[in-house]
C-alpha cells in the first residue's frame, strides 16, 4: 500500500508543478540579500491503512492487472531502422558481388576470309555481339572464397570459369580449383573487358584456342620471400576441351589413363619498382601435355611476357604509358616429324587523361617448320605456310568506370593471302554491379 501513497503523492507533486508554471511570471525585482533559511518540518507521516482497506486495493490491482496479460505485447514500428538480416550460426548473411558487362562491336571487314581466331572476336560485317558475361564472386568463409564467369552469346550459355580460391593456406601458399583460365604469360588469364583491344590477339587463339588456355584442374601458387615480389605457379588440368586446348588434345575424346595424359603449366611473375614512377613485371611461363596426333605425342609451349608502366605518381597527373609484350615458342611432335613455330604480340597504350587513351598493337606469327625447315605438314593450320603480320590502332573513351566506347582499326597481311584484310570496329562495353579493379 505503501507505493500507492508514493505513487499518489508524486502525482500530486507534478500537479502542482504544472500548475505553478502555467502561472504568468511576475516582474523581475531587485535581490534582496540573502538570508539563512530554516530547515523545513518533514511532512506528517501517512495514517495507517487498515487491512480491510489493503485487501480491497490488492483486489483492485489484480482485477486491472488480468485483462492486460491476455494481450499480447505491443509492437513498435521504427520509421527509421529495418530488421536485422538473417544469421545463420550468429554471423551476418552474406551476398555475393555480381555484374553483368555487355560487349558488343559494329564491325566491318573488306574480305569474307578475316583470320579471327578468338572466340569473343568481331567475325562479320555488321552489329556483333561478343558476350554477356555473368560474374559472380564471395568470400565464403575465413578459408575459401568462390568466383565464377558465365558467358552468354547468341547460340547458348557457357561456363567460361568456377573456382575456388583457399584464404588461408600456411608458408605463403594459395591453391585454386575448379574451372579456371590458367595463367600461362599476360593475357591468357585475363578478361575480355580488361583488353586493351577490341580483339584477342592471334597467338593465344593460335596455340591454345579461341577461348584461351582453361580447363578444369587445380592450381598452387607461393610467394616467396625474396626482397622483391616473385610468385611461383603450378597448375595440373585436363588437356582437352574445344577450343581451349588446341595445341594439345583439343576437341579429341581422350579417356585420361595416367598423370601423362594430363596439361601441366608452370608460371613464375616477379615485379620490380623500378623508381616511384616506373614498374615492371617480368614472367616466364610453359605449358606441357599431349597433342591428339598420336598417343605418345606431345607439346610443349614456352613463353615471356614483359609489362613495362610509367605512371607518374610524384605530381598529380592522369596520364600513364604501359608497354606489353608477349612472345610464345611452340614445339609439337607428330607422326615421325617435330613442329616449331614462334607468335608474338606487342602492344603499346598510352593514358592520355582520365577518359581518353590511344593504343597501338603489331603481332607477328611464324610458319609452322619442321627440323629439315620444310612447311604446310601443320595439321591444324595447313595453310599457314608463310608468316603473318597485323597491325591495329585504336581509341577508348570511359564516358565514367562503368562504360567504355572504341574505335579500332587493323591490316592483317598473312602471306598466304593474295591481299591483305582491312578491318574496323566501334565497340561499347557496358559494367552494371559490383566490379572489382583490373590486376596490374
């Protein structure tokens, strides 16, 4: 009973408080001095309350109490604050990144034999649609992460790669695995948004097909500790797949017996600083597995790549010159002769401002010989009997990061044509999602 006297005399307190303040303030007087003040009497102590008056107040209690407690508790909305997202295990959900990049070219080409040899390529006069690459990566735990690539195109879907990646792997170590482009020289590895060029370059569709080196297989790389950055890969993979393999078993239906009848490429990167403006990144690479012309048959391709960036970080400026080079040796047994050959391109871009760059390309591709210099016993390119030159120039303009329009102009002079292919292309790429930054 005691707290509803409290509770009654409080209620009178801020009453009277109220009402006091709803009172007009009277006129400031002058202060008087102060004066000692006697302590105030403490008020008189309630009456006891008998117990039939504490029965019947309890009652009362308990009767207001009752209709309340079959009401479920009230909710409050926040205007402000959205639901906490689901958790599995107490750790936030987690989405993954995704984009969607276009690419598309109007094209022409002044004869119908072009010689393109990459699978995202402009192949005909008029509009061409490259692709529709899906991209899709998350870190999925604190120990692996996933990262995927569907291709879309006029005639179908293709899983371009899907792989894993480990995260945290002792004494510098990263492994791979899945379906993935391995990473033999510059190119290979790399996206067709992340070119400087509208087109692949001849030697990657030459050696290992239109769609560049992949396969599915596994992948181990170790940084070392040198005092400068140098990177050791391993990848073990199938060697067949259409167009992705074609110095080795290609689209042949080779049942896989033994470790020999795997694809297996080696990769060292090491880059250097060079000064606070210049890098450089120097690779050498080699990939080693069966060809289909006969069981025991084999190819090996070596390769170097150099990257070579000026970009002057000392003074505020947009501009930046990147010189790219990249030079394969192929060596191919077939049935009683040994093939050689040697493709390289060269490519020099230049940044003019933020949006503007300028770009020039020369690729050179000899004739597959044998050991005696004899030509045309290449069975997947019999024709090539002479060498083959290309040069292209071209300009991009990034009207912001999320879209980039170019123009591009190319001679191809193969000497087992009668006259030169000229070439021109207006492409736009367009990025919609989340896009991580290009590697260096």
């Amino acid at each position: 009973m005691r707290w509803k006297l409290a509770t009654v005399t409080a209620l009178g307190h801020l009453a009277l408080t109220a009402a006091v303040r709803a009172q007009p303030a009277a006129p400031a007087e002058p202060a008087a001095p102060a004066e000692p003040v006697a302590p105030s009497e403490p008020p008189p102590a309630p009456a006891p309350a008998s117990d039939d008056e504490i029965q019947a107040a309890l009652a009362a209690d308990a009767a207001a109490a009752a209709p309340a407690a079959e009401l479920p508790p009230p909710t409050q909305a926040s205007p402000t604050l959205e639901p906490a997202p689901a958790t599995v295990s107490g750790a936030p959900s987690l989405n993954p990144d995704i984009a969607v990049i276009l690419d598309t070219a109007l094209a022409y080409f002044s004869e119908d034999e072009n010689l393109q040899t990459g699978g995202h390529d402009p192949t005909a006069t008029g509009f061409n649609l490259q692709q529709l690459e899906l991209a899709i990566g998350a870190a999925v735990d604190p120990y692996f992460r996933f990262d995927g690539n569907l291709v879309f195109s006029q005639f179908g879907v293709e899983l371009e790669e899907a792989y894993g990646t480990t995260l945290g792997l002792p004494a510098r170590l990263q492994a791979r695995f899945g379906q993935f482009l391995h990473r033999f020289g510059r190119i290979n590895a790399t996206h067709l948004h992340a070119w400087n060029f509208v087109d692949q370059p001849f030697a990657v569709g030459r050696v290992f097909g239109g769609e560049g080196g992949r396969g599915l297989g596994v992948e181990l790389s170790w940084l070392s500790p040198l005092p400068w950055y140098a990177e050791l890969v391993l990848t073990a993979m199938q060697a067949d797949g259409e167009g992705t393999a074609r110095s080795f078993y290609g689209d042949a239906e080779v049942s896989v017996e033994g470790p020999a009848d795997l694809l297996y490429v080696t990769a060292l990167e090491q880059f250097f600083p060079l000064s606070d403006d210049w890098s450089c990144l120097w690779g050498l690479s080699a990939a080693l597995g069966p060809n289909a012309t006969g069981r025991d048959n084999r190819t090996d391709v070596y390769g170097t790549d150099l990257y070579l960036k000026y970009r002057p970080v000392t003074r505020e400026s947009q501009q930046a010159i990147a010189l790219q080079t990249e030079v394969f040796y192929r060596r191919r047994q077939i049935p009683d002769q040994v093939l050689q050959d040697v493709s390289l391109y060269s490519e020099l871009a230049v940044q003019l401002t933020k949006r503007w760059a300028v770009a020039g390309r020369y690729e050179f591709g000899s004739p597959a010989v044998d050991l005696d210099g004899d030509t045309g016993l290449d069975p997947l390119d019999p024709e090539w009997v002479e060498a083959r030159q290309r040069v292209a120039l071209n300009a991009s303009f990034w009207p912001s990061e999320f879209s980039r329009l170019r123009l591009q102009g190319s001679y191809d002079a193969a000497g087992w044509l009668d006259r030169g292919v000229w070439a021109t292309f207006l492409a736009v790429e367009l990025v919609a999602g989340a896009h991580g930054a290009h590697s260096f």
